[in-house]
C-alpha cells in the first residue's frame, strides 16, 4: 500500500537558544519553562505549525497491520495433491487395437483411448498434453505441490480413461486437470473448459464433485485467458469458455474435483500457431497452474 505523506523539508523552527539562556538568569522559574516550551517544543514553523507535531508528520509512518498482512507471503502448497492428466499418448496410433478396447464409464462403454489430433503440420496433440503437462508440474511444485502424472511417455499407449481417472482417485488428488487440445474445423478458435456434469448410474456418481470441479473450472478457465491473452471458444460454451458433459469416463469415473482443459483448436491455423509455440505454451501452463492454485487455496 503506497502512502501519500506530508512534503518533507518544511523550514525548520527557529530556535531561540540565546534568548532562553539569558532569561533563565533574570526571571522567575515559571517565565523560564515558558519559554522553553516556545523556543523548543511549540515554536512555528513555516506553515504556522506546531514543530512537534511538524516533526511527527515528518516522521515514516508505522506500519499498519494491514501492510504487514500483504506483505505475508501466500501460503504453501506443502499437503496438496494435484493430479495432472496429459491427454492422449504418442504412442497410442501404435496400439489401435488395445485402446479401441472398450471400458465401462457408468453410462456407457467407450474407447479404452484415442490417438488424439494433430495440427495440419504434424504436430500431435500428445506431445503438446505432454509438454504443457511437464511445464505444470515444474510450477506446481515450485508452490510445494505434490504432482502425479497420469502417463509421462513411458508406457505403450494410454492408459485407458478409466484407469486416468482411477488414478486421481487413488492419490486422493485435491484437484485434477486434464489436459487437451480440440480437433475442431478451421475458422474455430480459443479455449474452452469441460465440467462434469451430474451422473449417477452404474459405476458412476459425479454427484459429489460436481460443484467443486465447476468452481476449478471456472477458475482455471478465466486464469488460462487472462495469462495467456486468448479468448474463450467460439464454438463451445456461448462465450463462456466452459462446457457440462456426461459423456467422458475421466469425469464420470473421478471421486475428486476434476476438469478437461481443451487449450485450443490444433485444426485452426491461428490457434495451430499458438500452440506450437514453446513461449505460449509456458503461458498456458501458467495459466492453468494460477487457476488450480487459486482453487486450492480457497
């Protein structure tokens, strides 16, 4: 908090030194306290203030509570379990036949996993997942976050979405983000966050976690765009940049608050830009990590 004192180098008070030692021999005690209460303590200055209450003006100002408190640096993250999910694998277009295997999400059976979307480059969507994902952890722990990885390129392919979300739920993760990039057509740009929405049938009961992980969306949602100076999707979510879904084991299978972040369209040849760009992608780990920070410390 900045502080808008009063100006320094008023004139000084004039002392009356010479006057007060003279007198002090001639007259009465009580005149002589009189006059050193003028000469010293009660003398003008310049501005027809009293020069004790000028030299207290002066003086820096104490500090007060409220900027001691913030100055307080923000809490640690030491005890928060945070699960980040890098969609897809690089190696899942090898393995076709074992993630095309179907698994139970509660509402269905699905894909074990896919291969992901690529740019009209090449780029695939899994080494982006992968690469934002690393950059995440690094600042994540940083904050003294513990940080599990769902996959970290070393196995074949996968794993499959029910074991993704498993493996949030084994951690007792306080929060979980998957990470994505769309595939959508050309012309359909920015981000957008998918919440869980409410499933209960089978194997699956979102119930709990359906007002935690909208408030982690939301937060991670306007944190990625504020940081990464992009805007929400334009052909998801009516500008809101989030979107309800019960159709994805890794929501409809999670315990704790999880979310989907698909950080933007590797079809469209802005966002495609945006995306293979190493500078933006730390923009967007910065994003999501502000987010999931904000979450977690309430």
């Amino acid at each position: 908090m900045s502080y808008a004192g009063p100006e320094f180098g008023s004139p000084q008070p004039r002392r009356r030194r010479p006057l007060t030692v003279a007198l002090a021999v001639l007259v009465p005690g009580a005149l002589l306290g009189w006059l050193v209460y003028e000469g010293v303590g009660g003398a003008a200055d310049g501005n027809g203030t009293p020069a004790a209450a000028s030299a207290r003006a002066s003086a820096p100002p104490a500090a007060s509570s409220t900027t001691v408190e913030d100055k307080k640096p923000l809490a640690s993250l030491k005890g928060k379990v945070v699960v980040i999910d890098p969609g897809h694998n690089v190696s899942n277009f090898r393995h076709t036949a074992e993630i095309s295997r179907k698994v139970d999400i509660g509402t269905h059976r699905k894909e074990c996993d896919t291969t992901g979307t690529s740019t009209n480059s090449g780029y695939a969507e899994a080494e982006f997942t992968l690469d934002v994902a690393h950059r995440l952890r690094t600042l994540l722990e940083g904050k003294g976050a513990t940080v599990r990885l769902t996959q970290d390129g070393d196995r074949p392919y996968g794993p499959c979405v029910d074991e993704r979300a498993r493996i949030g739920n084994s951690a007792q993760a306080d929060a979980v983000v998957s990470i994505h990039a769309d595939g959508a057509g050309a012309g359909q740009r920015g981000y957008h966050v998918i919440l869980p929405g409410r499933v209960h049938q089978g194997i699956a009961d979102t119930r709990p976690i359906v007002a935690p992980s909208a408030e982690l969306g939301e937060l991670v949602a306007h944190d990625f765009g504020r940081v990464t100076g992009t805007a929400p999707s334009n052909y998801i979510g009516d500008g809101t940049g989030l979107d309800i879904r019960t159709d994805l084991g890794g929501l409809n299978l999670s315990k704790v608050p999880k979310v989907f972040i698909e950080c933007g369209n590797m079809r469209d040849s802005k966002d495609a830009t945006l995306l293979t760009s190493g500078t933006w992608r730390q923009k967007a780990a910065q994003g999501i990590s502000e987010g999931i920070v904000s979450f977690l410390r309430g």
